[in-house]
C-alpha cells in the first residue's frame, strides 16, 4: 500500500481558482504596504542612527532562529518559539503541498508523506500549546506589562481557528474517505473518529469539507492580509531590525551630532529627522512590554511607558495633516499623557537592554530632548542647571573657586607627580554635597594606600559633560567635551581613573567620538585588580549584611557586575545580599538622564521605591559604585527616618 | 496704526557681567579682567524677559514683528546674534565705538534717534539691570519720544485698536491694571515670565537675518570716563550710640531723624520733584 492522498481532494475549481485569485490579491496588498512601509522609512533622512551591518551571520543564528533575546523572558520566550515554530513550519508544510499540487514533481508519498503527515499535525499542537500560553499570560496570570488590544486577542483566536478548521478538514477528509489507516495524523484521527461517531452521510461529509476548506482559505488569506498592518510586521521587521542593530553586550552612547553649528534645528523636529533605521525600529515594535518592566518613570508615574511611547511615534511616522506640512512630532505626542516621558526617561537603559528585538527607545527620546533643549522649551529646574553649566562650569550652581578651595584643603599632598600612572577625575558631584567630598578623598587615600602615582587636576577640572549630554544641550556637551579633552591630552598620562560611572562612560565613550580616546578605569574595577595584587589590604567592616546596588552606568552601560560583589565577597565575616532586580534587571536610583535636576512626575519617587527593595533583604549597609546612586540612597534613608540603622557607602569608603 | 498691521515690537537688550566669577584688578591699565577665562557672556535677565514677552505676544496670534537692538562695541552683537536665534525677526546694533561706558541717559537718546527714523509700535525694556540697579532707559526714552511710559509691569496684553493693558504689581496680590494707546514703552518686571534658556545652538546656528549694523557717532555723548580702578579705600567709620534721650524723641516724632540739616519734602510727587531739583541747584550739583 503507497501512503499518499490526492492534494485538493474534494476542492471543486471554482474554490481552487478563488485560492488562486484571493492568494493573487492578498501578495498585491502585501506588497503595496510594505511599499508604502518601506517608503515611509526612506523618506526619515536623519542620520545618527548607529547601524552595524556587522556578523550578519551570528545574528541570523543567535537571535532570529535561536531567538537568544525572546528566551531571557522563560514563559513569553517559550511561548514565542511554540507560535513561531508552528507558524513557521505550517507554512513551509503549505509551500510544499502546493508544489506537489502545481508541478510534476511528486514527492508526498509512501514514507515521506507518513512523516509530511506526522509532522503537520504535531506543528498544529505545538502552534495551539504556543496559543494556549499567549492566552494564559494575556488572561490567567496579573502580568502588568501586557496591555491587551483588539488586535492581540483577535490574531490569537485567528490562529486558532485556522489551525482547527485544519484538522477539520483532515477529519472530515479521512471519515469520507474511510482512511482509518492514517493513525500517523493523530489528530486528524482522533477528529475523524468522532465525526464517524455522528454517523453522517457521505454529502453531509463532503459538504463539511468544502466548508471548512473555504473558510480554512479565508482565514489564513485574512491572517496574511493583517501582516503588514498589525504587530505581525514583527515577522519581517523585526529581524530585518536585529541584522541591522549593534550585539547587545553594552549600551553604546547615543550618537554624536556633527556640525550643529551650520543646522537650523538639531535633533528630532519632525518625520524626516528620524533615519531609516529608527523608523525601521518602531515598526518592529509587538508591545511585548519588556521595556516597561522595570522603567523608573512607569514605575513612578504610570502614564510613562517607554511601550507606549514607540508605538505613538510609530503612529507619529504615519500621520498626514494636510494643514501642517512639517508637523512637529512633538505636537503630535503632546496630546498624549506619554509625552512627558521625554523628560521622565533617566538613560538607564533598561528599555534597550532588554528589548527582544533590539528597538532603542532610548535614541528617540534622546533625538526629541536634543530638539526641545535647542529651542529652549526645557523644564525650568534643567534649565537652571544648564545655565549654571554654561556660566560657573558645574550643574551644581557652585562658585568656581569653591573647587580649588575643596582640593587644596582635602588632596592628601601636592600631586605634582611628573610621571603620574592615572589621573584621577574627581567628577563635580564634590561640589554639591560634602558626602562626595569623603568618597573623593577615600579613593585617594585607596590610592596613596596603593602608592600609585597619579595627578588631579585641582581647579582646572570642571564637569565633564554628562548632564548636558543627558538633558540634550549637545552644543553645551561638545562645547565642554572639547575643552576637557584638550586639557587631558597635556596630561602625561590617557589612563583616568574616576569613581563615578557617568563620567566614566563619558570620558571613555562619548569623548571617544570626538578624538579624545581615553583608557578610563572606574574605582571599582582598579580596586579589585589592587587587591587581586595585594596591594591593598582587605578592610574589616563593622555591618556584617551587606548588600550592593548596580549602579546602571555601570552595570547595564558598562556590563561590570562581578567586580564590585567580587570586592565585597572577599571581605570577612559579612553577607552579600542581592536585591530582587539585580544584574542586567537592577532598577534604576532614579537621577540619571538629568533627573538630578528635573521635578519627579509626582507618584513614589523611584529611589524611594529602590531603598525599600533594599530593605526586604535586611542590610546594615548598602553599598554602590556611583556617587548619583549615594546621593539618592541617602535621601531615601533619610526620608524612611531609618540613617541610624541603615547606612549607605561607597565601595571606596570600605578602604579609605 | 491700523487694526491688520504689523506691530513692530523693539526689544532692547544689555549684556550682563557674572558676579560669580572673581575679577583681578589691573590698576596700571584700568580694567577689571575676569579670572576665568571661559567666563561666559549673558543676557541681562530682564531683557530676556522683555525679549520673551515679545515672542508670547507674538505666538498668542497677530502680525507681529520682533527686533532686538542694543548700543555698545563690536563685541555686543553677540547679543544680538542670540537675540536672532532665540526668534527675533530683525538685530540693530547701534555701534558706538567711542563710548566704553555709557549712560542710560546716552542710551536712551541714542535708542529715541533710531527710533524716530524706524519708528516702533511698542518698545519693551528691563525695568533693573543685574548690574546696575533700576535702569533709567526707559522713562527717559519714552520722554524724548514723547510715548507713554508704564514700568514694572508683570502682565501684557494686546488689545484691539492699538491699545495695550498691562498689569502692575502692588501690595499684597494686588494687581493695578493699565491701558495705554500705542506707540509706548513698557519696562517689564522679571516677574513677567520665565524666560526661554539659551542653549549654545541657539547662540551659534546660521542667521536667517544678518545683523543691522549702525553706526551711531553721537558728538554730544555724555560719556563717562574710567579714570582709575582700585580696591576699595576702608574708611573708619565712626559708630555713634544714641543717648536714651534722644531714642525717646525720635520714637516718640513718628521715626523722623532730629538732626540738622534735613528737610523732610512735603507735597505730591511732583511738587517735591520740584523741591529736589531747586535743592540739587543750591548745592551745584545740577
């Protein structure tokens, strides 16, 4: 006996010459709106997207088939790759029926068409146990980040209609033709042995077949058409997206603006100042709400949401007024409570890091704040800061001569080593709180202790840029950026050290762009390479439960984890305790990104809200890394009354 | 000044001196040189907010055209260079290179000339320069136009018919409310609104309007001259410790001093105005 059916048994040809023309409409509505996609992309002319066309290769494989980034998420990943497999392999089943259908070439027979049948059907459960999942996160279970629309529930019960009026047929196909033999489509078996069970005619058979056949083609014709116009454009943006995106190992600064001074506006002002790769990044977008999960403005204000502030400029790239020509995106995101999100945002990076897909919110709300901050329509508080930058060089509105007087009072001697090894980039955070000052003098105390060589440069430092960097003064950043770069190249030395993680991403990254290319170490990673040496001495400390915050430049923008909890590790007699969201998860202090300086958006501050995740482990002591994190540590504990009990250091202060 | 026309708003505007950056004086050249070098130049707070309220009239509706002006050497048109950034229309530099320091009254009548060749509906001012106190541009330019002159004033509004109200601050939330006809001169208050920050784009991006350069020798200048800089003298000064007696007089006249050689002026304003020029003329000051 040859195992093998007639394909398009039982399909008259009015109902095959409809496939043919309703397959014919759905590739031209297809190809028309990814036209009209793809035009909408050429047509964004902005050009500081950072794209790498780099290991095409390893992305395909790691993160398109193995779908690495879906998969950190274990349920939604798995539920992904559940649907995508099924999905996946019930098309390429339906490309191969159709060449045996359409060519000469027949090959569904005898074995193959026993494992053709076998496979199909096992590809239609694992597609409905794929379905089955997405239905109990969306339903069964309080997952705050999924926001259900029509469109969500409506592709899903698509789906499963499509995959069941498929074993429809293939029930109501082995009943007519008695083919009980078929026990390698299970399914189809088990649907035909109930449908035997009913004892119907022949032409009731028949009849049913038909049916479910058109409505099985209706369907899937009707899935096909929604693609472009959906989130299923995932399907082909979305990898188009990861070839074209940087390997997320770190975040990388945003891109520099070059020659501002000859551009009328900079930054995002309307659709055309978006690149191709941006626009490409909002379409790939499918809502899965990872970005929000541990955003600090969602957290602290529920109408921000990184989520929904892609999918409205996704809306914005495709809104036509026919009043406004140039519309400015801004105004067309300021009817939605989301927009504040630009000023909310503070850089942690969460949002990039974690994103499956490799979309950078983060670009967007740093190409719209390069914008607003140009033209002046900047909050009031940052403006105050931007202008003390400007005119006393530091955010802090500190007197200059208050820098000089602090370094000859507290550097431990004149540092006018001639062949220093580091310089030490003390940061301006020393100018607005005498907590900085100690850390700055117990990392050079861990310096002295460690006898190496290094120079300070006293008055002549000033800030390094970052908060005009993060508050989109990009004039104000290169401005500073040069000036600091000149003065560190008369240095006999490029090896910086500093103990806060935003200067060191600037100096290391941001200076880079504009040929300052410094080796900058941050104070974490020097001590633990100290003690490694034995030159430094292992400190005792009285608090015996520890635990250790990841500051988020220096964590998820710089990918060191290990060498701070290394440190603490090493110390006897105490208990490293880690939060809930630590790592690559660690929530946000809430002062990156100039939030510093910006009013909250009302709702719980988000440091109050990390000093209590601190406090279900119990510590007598948290330790960070970065002086911002310190400041807001501080204030937290001071706001929960609990200073006495709960003391807040730097790593530095362990040692100094 | 007819209902559809442009109102041409002139907004001058000063350059301020930072007080946060130490000076070093250099007696044997008289200047007074900032010790930091990358000192950064600033817009007088109340010419941004005269400058400001200039653009909130313009974005609340009506044909409305901005130009920014200010007196002084070459080096000021930097001013108006961010005066063109910010969203001015046009920038007028009255160059006088002869005069390193002026007064408000040379300044004034400087403005009042170009003024009367240009014409301007509204002119906007500062009511106090960070620098130098309460300014006198002002009332003195609307004098020698002949204009209406209204200080202080921490709301504008443009009316219909060439007609301006503003409103002025006084005790306690009060608010006096003012209309005037146009052609006038208002000082604002810094109360008035906050004005835009000036991001280093705005002070280097291209123009669209080049800067009006006009050349302004002034033969009767009243400049003054610098002739000497020089730390402060101290002077002893003498405390004098009022006896118990003389306390209970000047508490019990109301405050008034007993002293000789006071005079308290009696009258309205403008009376006493009368009484203090014949005073300064007895004492050849005027």
């Amino acid at each position: 006996m040859i195992h093998a059916r007639e394909i398009l048994w039982n399909v008259p040809h009015w109902q095959t010459n409809s496939m043919y023309i309703g397959s014919l409409f759905v590739l031209f509505v297809l190809i028309v709106a990814f036209y009209k996609m793809l035009k909408i992309w050429r047509s964004c002319k902005g050009d500081w997207e950072d794209y790498d066309s780099k290991d095409l290769v390893r992305k395909f494989v790691n993160y398109i088939l193995a779908q690495k980034t879906v998969l950190r998420d274990r349920i939604a990943g798995m539920m992904h790759l559940l649907i995508s497999i099924g999905v996946t392999g019930l098309f390429l089943i339906t490309v191969l029926l159709g060449l045996e259908a359409h060519t000469s070439i027949h090959f569904i027979k005898g074995n193959f068409y026993i494992f053709f049948s076998l496979l199909a059907d096992l590809l239609g459960l694992i597609l409905i146990a794929g379905i089955g999942l997405a239905l109990w996160r969306r339903f069964g279970t309080r997952n705050t980040k999924l926001s259900t629309e029509f469109q969500d529930l409506s592709i899903l019960i698509l789906l499963l209609v499509i995959v069941i009026t498929g074993y429809g047929i293939e029930g109501a196909r082995m009943t007519a033709t008695a083919a009980y033999h078929e026990i390698y489509s299970p399914i189809g078996y088990v649907v035909a042995k109930i449908l035997a069970a009913f004892g119907p005619a022949k032409s009731h058979l028949l009849n049913l077949h038909q049916s479910l056949w058109v409505l099985h083609l209706v369907l899937a014709l009707t899935l096909i058409i929604l693609i472009p116009f959906t989130k299923l454009k995932h399907i082909f943006t979305a990898p188009l997206n990861i070839l074209l995106s940087r390997l997320p190992n770190s975040l990388p600064p945003p891109p520099l603006l070059r020659n501002i001074e000859s551009k009328e506006y900079i930054g995002i002002k309307s659709r055309s100042d978006f690149s191709f790769k941006g626009a490409l990044e909002l379409d790939a977008c499918t809502r899965c709400g990872r970005c929000d999960e541990n955003c600090p403005a969602l957290i602290s204000n529920n109408n921000l949401s990184p989520k929904i502030l892609v999918n409205l400029l996704q809306r914005a790239l495709r809104y036509q007024s026919k009043s406004v020509r140039n519309y400015e995106i801004m105004q067309f995101l300021q009817k939605h409570p989301c927009h504040e999100l630009v000023w909310y945002c503070a850089t942690c990076g969460y949002c990039q890091y974690h994103c499956p897909v490799f979309i950078n919110p983060l670009s967007k709300i740093y190409g719209l704040r390069f914008y607003l901050t140009a033209i002046g329509r900047v909050p009031r508080s940052a403006a105050k800061a931007l202008e003390s930058l400007q005119y006393l060089g530091n955010p802090w509105e500190a007197l200059p001569d208050k820098r000089g007087e602090w370094f000859e009072k507290s550097v431990p001697k004149k540092r006018n080593v001639s062949h220093p090894e580091y310089v030490y980039w003390v940061g301006c955070s020393v100018l607005n709180d005498v907590r900085m000052q100690e850390i700055a003098v117990s990392v050079m105390k861990v310096l002295e202790a460690a006898e190496i060589n290094y120079v300070v440069l006293y008055g002549q430092e000033g800030c390094c840029g970052d908060p005009a960097r993060r508050l989109g003064e990009e004039g104000l950043f290169q401005r500073i950026a040069l000036a600091n770069i000149k003065r560190l190249k008369e240095l006999p030395t490029d090896k910086i050290i500093t103990h806060c993680p935003h200067c060191a991403f600037t100096l290391k990254h941001e200076y880079a762009r504009l040929n300052g290319r410094f080796d900058v170490i941050h104070h974490s990673k020097l001590i633990w390479s100290l003690v490694n040496q034995k030159r430094l001495k292992i400190p005792k400390v009285l608090e015996k439960r520890i635990v250790y915050h990841d500051p988020c430049y220096l964590g998820r923008y710089d990918s060191c984890y290990d060498e701070p909890r290394q440190i603490l590790n090493a110390i006897p007699d105490i208990t490293l305790l880690e939060m809930e969201r630590s790592r690559q998860k660690a929530l946000c202090c809430g002062a990156g990104g100039g939030q510093m300086w910006l009013e909250s958006g009302g709702g719980m501050r988000v440091n109050y809200i990390r000093f209590e995740e601190a406090q279900r482990s119990d510590p007598d002591l948290i330790v960070t890394a970065c002086p911002y994190c310190n400041m807001m540590f501080h204030d937290a504990a001071k706001y929960k009354e609990v200073s006495d009990t709960v003391r807040v250091k730097d790593l530095a202060e362990l040692f100094g | 000044m007819m209902a559809n026309d442009v109102i041409r708003i002139l907004v001058y505007v000063n350059e301020a001196v930072s007080h946060e950056y130490s000076f070093e004086i250099d007696i044997r050249n008289k200047k007074v040189l900032p010790c930091h070098p990358e000192m950064v130049k600033k817009i007088d707070i109340a010419s941004r907010c005269a400058l400001e309220e200039a653009f909130l009239v313009k974005e609340r509706g009506g044909h409305v055209e901005i130009s920014a002006i200010t007196v002084g050497l070459p080096e000021a048109e930097w001013i108006l260079r961010t005066c063109l950034g910010l969203g001015a229309d046009k920038a007028i530099h009255l160059a006088t290179d002869q005069l390193e320091y002026c007064d408000d009254y040379t300044i004034a009548t400087l403005l009042s000339e170009y003024v009367n060749r240009k014409k301007a509906d509204l002119i906007l001012c500062g009511d106090r320069t960070e620098n130098y106190g309460y300014s006198q541009i002002g009332p003195i330019l609307a004098e020698l136009l002949g204009y209406p002159f209204l200080s202080g004033i921490i709301r504008l509004e443009m009316g219909k018919e060439g007609r301006i109200t503003v409103q002025r601050k006084v005790t306690r939330g009060n608010r006096l409310r003012l209309q005037a006809p146009l052609p006038a001169v208002v000082s604002v208050n810094r109360m008035i609104n906050l004005p835009r920050y000036i991001s280093v784009h705005t002070q280097i991006k291209p123009l669209k309007e080049a800067i009006a350069k006009i050349d302004f020798p002034y033969k009767n200048a009243r400049a003054m001259e610098l002739i000497s800089v020089g730390p402060f003298k101290p002077r002893a000064k003498k405390s004098v410790v009022p006896s118990g007696e003389n306390r209970l007089d000047f508490l019990m006249s109301g405050g008034k001093s007993s002293k000789e050689g006071r005079k308290l002026l009696e009258g309205n304003l403008g009376e006493a105005c009368d009484q203090i020029i014949q005073l300064l003329k007895e004492e050849n000051i005027l």
